[in-house]
C-alpha cells in the first residue's frame, strides 16, 4: 500500500501543477481542469481508484484538507469592508443568496430528484461563486468597472458565507437523522462557534504579543486550525466545520493581528490541497452515473443559468442604480467553485457513510453545475458584454509597481490625463498611504500575489511600470504580467546601470522586460534628478508649439517619457523605442530647473 499510496500522490501532484499551469496560460478558473483530470483518471480510463488505494485514510485526508480551504476563504471576510460595498453587492449576498438557495434547492428536488434534505444542502453549496473562479472570468470577460467590483465583490464576500450556510444546512440533516432535538442541533452550532471564537482569540493574542516566532506564524497557524477542528468535533459531533469557519472570519477581524503572511501561507498550502483534492475527489465518482445524474444535472444548470441567476440578481439589485445591460451581464455571470466541490464530496461521503438515500446524486450534480458554469459562461460572456455594451474600454491604463517618489511622480503625472487609468501598488504601506493622499488608485499588497489576483482591479488597465527599489521584485511583476497585458507591455525602470550590471544579468533583465526611458537612466538616477530640482512637465503640443519648440524651451537634456496620443493610447520611451512627439499628443517629459 505504501508504494501504491506513494504513486497515488506523486501523481496528483504532477497532474494537480499541470492543470494550475494550462489554467494560467489560458485564463480560466483551475478548477475546471482539475476536475476533468480527475474524470479522466478515474472513470474514464479507471487508473486511479482513491477508495482503493487511500483505504480508511480517505475521510480523514478530505476532512482536513476541506478544513484548511474553508478556514483560507473565511479569512478574506472583513466587516470593516462591507459597509462600502453598495447595495447591489449586499442584497446578493443576503436575500438575493437566500432566494438563489431556496430555488436551486425547489430545481434539484422535482428535477434532480434529490430529497428536500439533501436539495436544502444542494442549494446552500451551489449558491454562491468565489474569488478563485470569478478572478479569471472577469480577466477573459473584461466587463466595465462597476459590473468587475460587483462581481468581485459579490465572490469574496459570499465565498464564507457560503460555507457557513452549508455547514449549517449539513448540521440541520445530521441532527435530523440522528433523532436530535433542536436542542441538540443548537448545542452543535454552540460548540462549533465556541471552539471557533476561543481559537481564535487564543491565537490571535499569541500573535499580536509576538509570543510565537515570525518563521513559527504559519506552522503555528495551521496548527492551531487542525486542533480546532478537531477538538470541536470531539465535543460535538460534526462541528467542526463550523469551528474552523468561524475562526477564519474572527482571526480576520481581529484589530492589531498581523495576518497577511499567514494569508499567503493558507493560499499557497490551498492551492496544493485543492489541485490534489479535486483530482481525488473527481476520480471518484461512479461510471455510469446513478439514474437521472447526467439529465438532472444538465437541466438544473440551465435552470440557474436562465432562471434562478437573473431571477435573484433583479431583486437584489433594485434600487442599485444600475443600468438593465449591467444587471443582464451580472445576472449571466456566477461561476461554482471551491467551495461547491470540495464541502459537497465531503458531506456526500459522509452521508452515503450515514445510509442516506441519494446522497450519491449529490456530487455529480454540484460537479455538473461547476463544469457547465465555467464552461458555458467563460465561452459566452465576453460576447455578451460586447453585445450590451459595458465590456470595459480598451485597456490603456498603467499599473504602477512602486510607491517611493519617482514611482509617485510617474504616477501624478499619468493620472492628469483623462480616460487613464492608473493604479500605484506595493506592499511598502507609507508609500501607499501617500499615493492615497494624492488622490491616486491604490493596492497595497504585492501586484504578483494570488491576494492580487483576486483582488487587484485591473479594469481599463493595459501597461506595468515596475519601477520599485527591489529588482527582484520588479522582475516578478514583470514576468506575472507579460501573460496578462503581453510581453510589450510590460516595463522595468533599471535599478542597475549597464555598467553596474554584469552580462548576464544585463541579458536576463532585457528578456524579463523592456526598459524604460533613456538607456542610461536607472531608479537612482531619476531620483537624484527629481532631488536637484527636475520636474516631469505634461505638455499638449501643437502646429505652432511642436516637439522641437519644447526641446528649445527646456533643454536639450530633457528626458521624454510618455506620450498621450489625440485617441488616448498611451506610447512608453524606452530603450528599444524613441518618442517621436507629434501635434495632438500630450508629451510627458522630465525637464531640469530653469537657469
């Protein structure tokens, strides 16, 4: 068994990054790739049998595994955040994810033939969306500003939501079939709810009074959620779920806690259990389905498609403000994900475990209903956006890496142009806090993160500037968005001279990005030149006031560095390519003092 159990994980671990990879490059929620891995695996061609291999350890491994994930998505829920999220994102997430519960629920009862139990269950899994499959649509749907927020919004927000509604359902049946009062089944949640507080509070005072080292915080973390999890099942059967739900969203809330390393951590250690888990858990499912799986399946998804979605997003979004095209595109956009597919294979064995009938139904249709969104709506929304209008403009916007005062004067000087969008991230929270001051857009994080990914709005937004002091870090950015924006539109500001620089890092930087402005400008350098006095200047030239007259006027060594055509796109000096101002441009340029 062990050389069996150790092919079994090598496998998904190879499998699992191959699937991330191929969702990378073609920009569509890595779910979808997991789970027809795992179909193919198991059975299709019936190479890899998990209940076989794995024996009594499979049910332990998800439980855990499912522990972590909801633990990772219940952090990013921030109460400070909710009061600015508008009416449109609350009624979502409240009533309108309600009514979509209640509906999918009614559709997998009479069409799915699920007992109202496990539809109750259905509908609290399928209900909501999440950052991990929305982030990807809206970079391949390229929806307005307004529809991204909302729809970004609308994923982080219901993403632990969600799992607190299925938790929740899930201990309503097993208390139900067990015979438990009522009592007993509020004694469930209280224990959950209880563990999951103290936990949370226990770690966070650990971590506020530095009581567990920097390089412990993430052991410690992933420590502390297990023995929650399981400490909580012991005193009540099942709660655990909910406890470590619950410690998420307290530990997220709680003042003075640093937590962004342990996010990073969760995300990274989320993303290995989910490429393995979802490969695991699609392998198992049974070949043929059980009778009326496939059909039932297919038509609960067009039933949420053209029904259920649209249905709950008009009476969320009345009184809203927005236009009956934004509401049509949010209404056609709610990719499944995470969620859905892990808590409801989890749930499914253990109820097939407990003899309830149906519960083998239960899967196949969550993985249909995951399959069909991603698939249908990654293929027809981009189409749609176009047709109604409110795909966002050309993406002629900058994202700025970098917050010291070249990237902010960068910055002031982009953003005086109308119909630019620009965006300053960086993880350096002063520098971030006067780019904010300024009245410029912000991220304050690491433009190259999956906390980025998720939540950075790249909306109208077609360039990367990196031009922070770290050249690391600047390639990174670099070589993350060459795949987003292409490879000509991502720039580096040298922070090594070509004589500093030996050949080979020389030729590494220049693969990685074009660099930007003269070819012997470096970071230090333009900060030096903006310390003696130089000043970027915006200019809009003219028949009588060309190219040559602003030379004239300021200098033979003024430095250009943009140019704003009449039509609003944006040309970048670099190494590789000379500004050759025109009449009807805005020239931007760096200008020494006057005499």
């Amino acid at each position: 068994m062990g050389l069996e159990l150790g092919i079994l994980l090598t496998l998904m671990l190879g499998i699992g990054f191959l699937c991330q990879w191929v969702a990378w490059r073609v920009r569509l929620p890595a779910i979808l790739f997991l789970l027809l891995a795992g179909i193919l695996a198991g059975p299709v061609t019936g190479l890899l049998k998990p209940d076989k291999v794995m024996g009594d350890l499979l049910f332990p491994v998800v439980s855990l595994a499912v522990a972590v994930i909801l633990f990772e998505g219940s952090l990013t829920l921030r109460f400070s955040e909710l009061k600015g999220i508008g009416n449109a994102v609350r009624g979502l997430v409240t009533y309108g994810a309600v009514i979509a519960l209640l509906l999918l629920a009614a559709a997998a009862h009479w069409i799915g033939g699920l007992s109202w139990e496990l539809a109750l269950l259905f509908g609290a899994l399928t209900c909501v969306t999440g950052p991990t499959v929305i982030a990807p649509m809206l970079r391949t749907v390229r929806p307005n500003a307004r529809i991204a927020n909302i729809l970004r919004w609308e994923g982080i927000v219901i993403d632990p939501i969600g799992a607190l509604f299925a938790v929740l359902v899930y201990e309503a049946i097993v208390s139900h079939r067990e015979g438990h009062s009522i009592q007993v089944f509020l004694g469930t949640i209280a224990c959950g709810a209880i563990v999951g507080g103290l936990s949370a509070l226990i770690h966070g005072t650990l971590l506020r009074r530095h009581w567990i080292p920097e390089y412990l915080q993430n052991f410690g973390t992933l420590a502390a959620v297990l023995a929650a999890f399981t400490l909580s099942n012991t005193f009540a059967h099942e709660s655990g779920l909910l406890a470590v739900t619950i410690m998420g969203i307290a530990l997220g809330n709680m003042r003075d806690v640093h937590i962004d390393d342990i996010m990073d951590f969760k995300e990274h250690l989320t993303t290995l259990l989910v490429s393995m888990l979802f490969i695991l858990l699609a392998a198992r499912l049974d070949w043929p389905l059980p009778d009326g799986a496939l059909l039932g399946g297919v038509l609960i998804f067009f039933v949420a498609q053209l029904f259920i979605r649209p249905f709950s997003v008009f009476l969320a979004s009345l009184g809203s403000g927005l236009s009956w095209r934004e509401r049509a595109l949010i209404a056609w956009v709610a990719p499944r994900g995470i969620v859905a597919a892990s808590v409801s294979a989890l749930f499914a064995i253990r109820l097939e475990k407990a003899g309830m009938a149906g519960a083998d139904k239960m899967v196949p249709l969550v993985f249909l209903m995951i399959i069909g969104t991603v698939v249908f709506q990654s293929a027809t929304a981009r189409p749609l956006a176009r047709w109604l209008k409110v795909a966002e403009p050309e993406p002629r916007g900058v994202l700025i890496y970098g917050s010291d005062i070249v990237a902010l004067e960068i910055a002031r000087a982009l953003a005086a142009n109308e119909g630019l969008r620009v965006v300053v991230a960086d993880d350096d929270w002063n520098g971030i806090r006067t780019a904010r001051m300024a009245g410029l857009s912000t991220f304050f994080g690491n433009p190259s993160s999956q906390a980025a990914d998720r939540n950075l709005d790249l909306a109208g937004i077609g360039h990367l500037l990196a031009v922070s002091t770290h050249r690391e870090l600047n390639s990174l950015a670099s070589v993350h968005y060459r795949e987003e924006f292409g490879r000509d539109k991502v720039f580096r500001l040298r922070n090594l001279s070509i004589e500093e620089s030996h050949g080979r890092a020389s030729l590494a930087g220049s693969l990685v990005a074009t660099a930007l402005f003269a070819e012997d400008m470096t970071h230090a350098r333009f900060a030096e030149l903006l310390h003696e006095g130089w000043r970027i200047k915006s200019t809009r030239l003219t028949e009588t006031f060309d190219w040559p007259h602003f030379i004239e006027e300021y200098g033979s060594r003024t430095v250009p560095l943009f140019g704003v055509e009449e039509k609003g796109d944006l040309r970048i000096a670099s190494g590789k390519h000379s500004l050759e101002p025109r009449p009807g441009w805005t020239v931007i340029a760096l200008v020494p003092p006057p005499r």
